[in-house]
C-alpha cells in the first residue's frame, strides 16, 4: 500500500474498486464500522448536523488508524477500513484499540452528541473477491448489532449458515402459509396434572413444524422468525382457532379441559387481537375459562399500555393469563404484582435442581408462598422425575407439567393418559 494510491482522507467507495487492493486483500483485514442508530441523530438534530456527524465520524476513524490501513466512506453511515496486516503486531493489538472507542462524544454546534458504533471483522482469504469479503464483514456487523450494539464481532462460516438457515426458514415459512394453508403445521398437546385434583384438567398447546426440505423445525427457531418477518400474527390466529375448535371437539367427546395457548406480543399489538378472541369463543359456544394465554416476562413488558389493557380484560372475561418462564429472565416481584396475571409458570431451570439443591427448594417454596398470598396459581414445567415432583408437592405447587406426566401428544391420546394417570 502506498500513501500516494491512498491518501490520509476518507476514500471514496469507487476508490476501493482500484487494482491494488483488489490483488492483495488477503493482506488485509477489514472492518465494517457502523453508527448505532444513526437514523436518531438525523430525527433529533437534523439531517445537516447529521452529515457533519459522518464526516467527523469518518475523520476520528482515520485518527485511529492512523498509518495502519485505510478508510472509505460507504453507504451513508457505513465505513469500510481495511488494515494491513504488515503494519500492526496482531489482529488482537487493532481490535482492542478499536474497542476502546466504540463509544465517542462528538461536538457539533453547541450540542454534545454521544455516539456508539459497532463493526463487523473478516479476515479475507488469498483470491477472494472484493464484493465476497465486504459481504462477509457486513454480516459480522450484523452479528455485533444483533448483540445490541457497541461491539465488536468477527465473521464465522456459523455466522453465515445461521443467515443462510434463516432465510430458508422465513422462504418455506412464507411458503406454507400461501392461501391460508399452514401446510406442515400441526398442534401437539401436553397434558398438565393438578397436584390437588390428582387428575389432568389442562393441556398446553405446542406448535409443530414438518418442512418438505427442512424436515423438522423446533417452535424455537422459527418462532422468533415468524415475529421478525411479520407472519407471527396469521400463524398465532391460526393456532387459536385450532385450540378454540379442539376443546369444542374434546367437549363433544365428554373430555373438559383448559388449554394453555403460548401467544407472542407481535398477536396481542395486532388490531384486532381482542376482538377475534371473542368471536372465535362465542362462535364455538365455549367458556372464557377454558382457555389460558402464556406470555413470558420480557414479552408482557415490551407491550404498550393499550395493549397490556387486552390483556386485562380478557383476564376479567375469565381468560387465564399465566407467565411463562418465570425465573427464566430477570423476574421481579413488582412485575407479579402489578401485571394482569393469575398463574406463574415456574421455570424447567429451576425444576431441574429442586431435588439437589436445598437453596432452589427454598427459593421455590417462597415463591410459591407469595404466589398464593396473590391470589395466584402455580404451574411448575419440565418436571421429569419422581424426585422433582415429589419436592413440587411438598413446595405447595398447584400443578405439573413435563415428562414425567406425559410428553407432547396428539388429541387424540389426551383422553387415553387422563384416564390412565395414577400418581
Ligand atoms: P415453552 O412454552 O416453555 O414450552 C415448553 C417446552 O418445553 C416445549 O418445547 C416442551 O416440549 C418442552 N418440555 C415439556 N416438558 C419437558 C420436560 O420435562 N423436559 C424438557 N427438557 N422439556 C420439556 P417446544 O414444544 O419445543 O417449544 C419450545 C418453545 O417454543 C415453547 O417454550 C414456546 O416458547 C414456543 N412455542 C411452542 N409452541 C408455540 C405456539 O403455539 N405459539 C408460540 N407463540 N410459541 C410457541
Ligand atoms: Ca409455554
Ligand atoms: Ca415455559
């Protein structure tokens, strides 16, 4: 690299196009800078603070890398820096100085604008093309943003399976749901045994998902997919509607049972969640009673006012509302009290030890203690040995969930194992 090809200001991307760089960019790393939210400097201060923003940004990254590399300006706040390797002690000695600075205050006319940036880091390979290793470091950027931001990530071919595994997975979702269909699709049923009752009166629904090219695929995984591409909210309508008609069938058959529905928040910010609720009830001529909704901390919390009040009312309707999880994330006790619920689900981690660690049994009891103090009910999952639910019944749990009463099964089973059930 020489100073005169590349001069000590920000390039232009048509620059990194030239020869030199394009024959010997294994001798590079690169590094994909990006402002985190820059699109809030721009709605706060204006696009003309904005661009004097990007122009600094670009200066103070010139700054730091001073003779080790160069800098380009790329699509708006996007700047490529290939480093040569030559010319620094390690790959280790760049990324620590550039840590360092991932947070940065800039002044501009009178405002103290604080920024945070992340960058995404690949290390090219003999003979690839330029257009492949800027693709490669975009998608490490996209990891160190997925992280929520100032970070630091480097590219690995996992990376690139888990996109290219993504974007399969939203194409054959899409797929599946042309026309309505949910071709694939089916519910599973786990039955849930009442401690007190010592019979099973409730089962959670679980969804499941067979793809002609994908075979199986865990709720899992392409949930959190259905709520990032949008299509959570026709799924979640079609998974209701299937529980709504199941219980009437189970009905038909002399089996009464509630059913546990887990919903995602993308379905209760949907217009016309509420309503549909209703008609879908009232159409099958079943009781609000019958049906719970299982929604986990994080996910009640990220909802807004108007649609925590959804919530509320189907709550006094006399649909449950049960945390799911509970313990799983950072549950609070003000959260217990003042959320529209009336059923904590406590979490597999926490069943997992009961047994063996006496701290955890404690904690259990307690929580179950308070949960009651509410008025709450207490549901503990992923129970899979005698041990563990002897301990849950001696915690006062109102009821179990977990193979040790069943797996995920078919409807048509459910009648068989509430039957047989001798505990
Ligand atoms: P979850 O709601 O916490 O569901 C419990 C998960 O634990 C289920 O996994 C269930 O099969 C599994 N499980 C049950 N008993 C045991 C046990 O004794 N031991 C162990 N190790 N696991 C047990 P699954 O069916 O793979 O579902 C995973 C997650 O996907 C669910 O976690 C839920 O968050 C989500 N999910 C599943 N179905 C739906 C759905 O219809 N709608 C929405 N929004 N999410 C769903
Ligand atoms: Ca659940
Ligand atoms: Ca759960």
């Amino acid at each position: 690299m020489t100073t005169k090809l590349f001069p000590r200001k920000i390039n232009n991307k048509n620059l990194m196009e030239n020869n030199y760089l394009k024959k010997n960019i294994h001798q590079y790393i690169v590094f994909y800078a990006n402002i985190d939210k820059f699109q809030y400097i721009n709605d706060n201060y204006g696009h003309s603070i904005g661009d004097i923003l990007l122009e600094k940004y670009g200066q103070f990254l010139r700054n730091l890398i001073g003779n080790y590399g160069i800098v380009f300006k790329f699509y708006s706040d996007e700047f490529i820096i290939f480093i040569n390797k030559n010319r620094i002690k390690s790959i280790d000695f760049i990324t620590r100085k550039m840590q360092k600075r991932l947070c940065k205050l800039f002044k501009i006319q009178g405002y103290e604008i604080i920024i945070t940036s992340s960058i995404g880091i690949y290390q090219p390979a003999i003979g690839e093309n330029l257009e492949e290793v800027i693709r490669k470091a975009y998608i490490a950027l996209h990891k160190a943003k997925k992280q929520g931001g100032k970070k630091l990530a480097f590219y690995t071919g996992q990376t690139e399976e888990n996109i290219q595994r993504k974007a399969i997975i939203t194409k054959e979702l899409n797929k599946s749901l042309i026309n309505g269909m949910f071709n694939g699709f089916t519910i599973v049923y786990q039955p849930i045994y009442s401690i007190k009752k010592k019979r099973i009166e409730e089962v959670e629904s679980l969804i499941r998902w067979e793809n002609s090219i994908l075979g199986n695929v865990s709720p899992s995984e392409f949930i959190p997919i259905a709520e990032e591409t949008g299509i959570m909210q026709d799924l979640g309508y079609w998974i209701i509607k299937k529980v709504i008609k199941q219980i009437k069938e189970w009905e038909k058959e002399g089996i009464k049972l509630k059913v546990a529905i887990n919903i995602s928040p993308k379905e209760v910010e949907e217009n016309n969640f509420l309503n549909n609720i209703k008609k879908l009830i009232e159409r099958e001529k079943i009781n609000y009673n019958q049906i719970k909704f299982e929604i986990t901390e994080t996910q009640i919390l990220s909802l807004e006012e108007e649609n925590l009040r959804i919530l509320k009312e189907l709550k006094q309707l006399g649909v449950d509302i049960s945390i799911d999880d509970f313990g799983e994330g950072y549950s609070s006790i003000k959260n217990m009290i003042f959320l529209p619920i009336n059923e904590i689900k406590i979490d597999k981690k926490f069943v997992e030890y009961i047994h063996i660690d006496e701290k955890i049994e404690l904690l259990v009891t307690s929580l179950i203690l308070f949960a009651h103090k509410v008025g709450y009910k207490v549901t503990a999952e992923g129970v899979e040995y005698k041990e563990q639910f002897i301990k849950l019944v001696e915690c006062g749990c109102d009821s179990i969930q977990g193979y040790f009463i069943s797996r995920p099964i078919q409807q048509e089973e459910v009648k068989t194992i509430m039957e047989n059930i001798k505990l």
